[in-house]
C-alpha cells in the first residue's frame, strides 16, 4: 500500500487506457470538424479548387514554422503542456471556421489549426513512450492508437455527419471546436508526468543542443532519412485531396452531398482499421514497414487514377476509399513507428517534429504545384499528376536494399492492446 498522502504512480496500463481514450476521442472531433468543414468550404463558402489546395498551403506553412520549435520544446521542457496548449489552438481555429466565409478569415482558421498540430505532434507519441516505460509493448499500442483513430474517426463522421444534415454545417463545426477545447481540460487533469526530465542548463542553449542531436540522428541513420524523404513525397501528392469534395460533387453527387459524403468516409475508416489490424501482425519483421509502406503507395495510385477518370460518383467514391481508407492510414502509421523506433528519448519529440517537418515540406511544395495544375488543367490531371508522385515513392522504397541494422528499435512483444 502506498504511503498516506502519497500519489499512485500510473501503471503501464493506466497509461495506455489514457492515452487510447483520449486518442478516440480527439479523432471523433478532428473527423467530425474535417468532414463538415471540407463540404463548408465547397457548398457554403464556394471556394474554388485553387482555393481549397491554398487552403491546405496556409496551414503548412504555418506548420514549417512552428513544428520544429514545438517538438524541441516537448523534448527539453515538457510532453503535457504543449498538448493542453496544443488543444486550445484547435479549438479556436475549429470554432471559428464555422463563423466565417471570406477566404482570408478561413485562411486563419487554417493557421489557428496548424498551430494546434505543431503543438500536439510529436508530443504525444513522447509523451506515452516516457510514461509508458515499456519498450517491448510500445509499437503495439502506437498500433492499437491507429485503431481506436479510426474507430475514433468512423464515429466522428457518422455523429457529426448527421448533426450537420439535421442541423447545418456550421453549427457541426462549431459543435467539434467547443467539445476540443473540453477535451483539452481532460488532458490537464489525466495526462501525469512522472517520468520526464527536463533538459539541465539554460534553456536556449538546452533547445539548441537537442535540435542539433535530432539532426544529427537523422543525418546518420539511413531508414529515417528514407522515411522522412518518402513522408515529404506522400505528403506533397497528398494536397490534392482538398479537391476530392469538389471532384464528387462534379461527378453527380446527390443534391445533398453530407450523407454520402459521410458515408464514404466512415467506410474509409472501417476499411483503414482492417488493413492496420492486418498489418500491425506483421510490423515487426524485417523490413515490414518498407514494404507495408511501398504497398499502401500502389493502393493510393490505383484510387487517384480511378477518381480521376471516374464515369460517376460511385466508382468515385471507390477511388476515394482506396486513397483515404487504405493509403493515407498506411503510410502515415506505418511512418510515425518507424521513427518512434529508431529515435532516442532525449529526442524522440525534435524525431517526431521533423517527420511532420517533412509531411509540411511536402505539402507546401505540394499544394503549390497542384493548385497552379488544378487552375490550369483541372483536377483530373492534377490528380493524374499526384498519382504519378506516389507511384515514385513506390519505385523508390521497392529499389532501396533494407537496412540490415537494428539502429535504435525495439521489437515490440507483449499484450496487444
């Protein structure tokens, strides 16, 4: 029995049921406000193709300026507090989406957004690698997260799918923004901190010092230089699913778009948990992640063709379950365990920070592109265009001969949770 007055150190598991919770509850509002606000910006605010992938390139920007700072942060002087803060910035950005119209007010609703992710990225994934303290159970729960992300994100749809239908897109967006920023007081009061230790000597100096160790880190090792230059591609093609709301609606949508809309993207989610259930078996073995990772990019170029050169929006709508369901959910937690594994824990949040660095990268340079094509070709080419980037990054990772070396990883053993 602990001491009287004494505080009970979480267990391992305790950890992880917080950490799932919370994870399944951030992604029913991160779904739910991503949904209504991409049919928003189409039917309420009528932005533009070009619009929609500058969008995406406001928020990146933002997120190349503040994500590197945020993980640092995370890494010399707290996991918690950059994810309560990280809360409150989404939650303003959400809300206030659905109050606005005009594309430059939309535009910092993206920044607000951003800044929320640059907060939060990074930190969480330290932050339950700290307080977990199991290296043989860790890539499994990251595994078992991706999960209960798109349980998460399938509930999120429906709930805030027919709360838009019933209510108006607006009052959904609102609705998710309010909810975010509760959830952010359930991180202060549950999320403990008992196995981090903040960097010693002054802080600048301890901020420097950590950034130059993750670079150097990842300068040296050849798979996380493999993985954050295939996450910078990915993440560049991937921009161009801004457009894919506007490309449903093109190809004969039904007048009211939410509820199948809604309906494509809860079977994304289900179809995404499948796939991960599956691959989570076998994440493991020697160079499952290069291959799950080089596979996930040939299902995401057959959905982008399909989409593109679709006759209607069912076979559409099929092309998008191939990108959003299988393809994105892959490739992103595929990448997220491979650097957890080969990053130290004096680092693991700069680790972390730079893959989402490299996602931000990517969709500057992206988005750009891809809104210049989608003004002067269109979105079939642009499309076809992205398509042909992920099918690159295919090439790239089914030529690369493995990395024989263990680096920093952890087979991970144990419960699966």
């Amino acid at each position: 029995m602990a001491p009287a007055g004494s505080a009970r150190r979480p267990s391992s598991g305790d950890v992880a049921s917080t950490f799932l919770r919370w994870t399944y509850l951030r992604a029913v509002l991160h779904r739910g406000y991503v949904l209504a606000s991409g049919l928003y910006f189409v039917v309420e605010a009528h932005l533009s193709a070009a619009q929609l992938v500058l969008l995406g390139t406001v928020m990146s920007v933002t997120l190349m300026i503040s994500d590197v700072p945020a993980g640092v942060w995370s890494d010399a002087l707290s996991r918690k507090w950059p994810l309560v803060i990280g809360h409150g910035f989404l939650a303003a950005g959400m809300m206030m989406t659905g109050l606005v119209t005009a594309f430059p007010l939309l535009a910092v609703t993206q920044v607000l957004w951003a800044l929320g992710w640059a907060f939060s990225g990074g930190a969480d994934v330290a932050w339950l690698t700290d307080e977990l303290d199991r290296p043989d159970l860790i890539s499994r729960v990251l595994a078992a997260r991706a999960r209960w992300d798109l349980v998460g994100g399938a509930t999120g749809i429906v709930a805030f799918g027919a709360l838009a239908w019933a209510a108006g897109l607006a009052v959904a967006i609102v609705t998710s923004g309010a909810a975010m920023a509760l959830l952010g007081v359930f991180v202060t009061a549950r999320f403990s901190e008992e196995n981090f230790t903040p960097a010693h000597g002054p802080r600048w100096g301890a901020a420097l010092s950590i950034f130059w160790r993750g670079a150097g880190l990842a300068r040296r090792d050849r798979e996380l230089l493999l993985v954050l230059t295939a996450t910078m591609i990915i993440n560049g093609a991937g921009m161009v699913a801004w457009v894919f709301p506007r490309q449903l609606v093109d190809l004969g949508f039904p007048a009211d778009p939410v509820l199948w809309y809604t309906a494509i993207g809860t079977a994304s989610f289900v179809v995404g948990a499948v796939v991960l259930r599956v691959a989570e078996r076998r994440i493991d073995r020697a160079g499952a992640a290069r291959r799950a990772y080089a596979l996930a990019c040939c299902v995401g170029v057959a959905g982008l063709i399909l989409l593109a050169y679709a006759p209607d929006a069912i076979i559409g709508g099929l092309g998008v379950l191939l990108v959003s369901g299988v393809a994105s959910n892959v490739t992103r937690t595929v990448s997220v365990i491979w650097v957890n594994r080969r990053s130290t824990s004096d680092v693991r949040a700069t680790m972390h920070s730079f893959l989402s660095q490299a996602e931000t990268v990517g969709e500057i340079a992206g988005g750009a592109g891809l809104a210049i094509l989608a003004h002067a070709a269109g979105i079939s080419l642009t499309l076809t265009a992205s398509a042909g980037l992920i099918a690159f990054v295919a090439v790239m990772l089914a030529c690369l001969a493995p990395n024989t070396g263990q680096g920093n990883s952890e087979t991970a053993r144990g419960t699966v949770i």
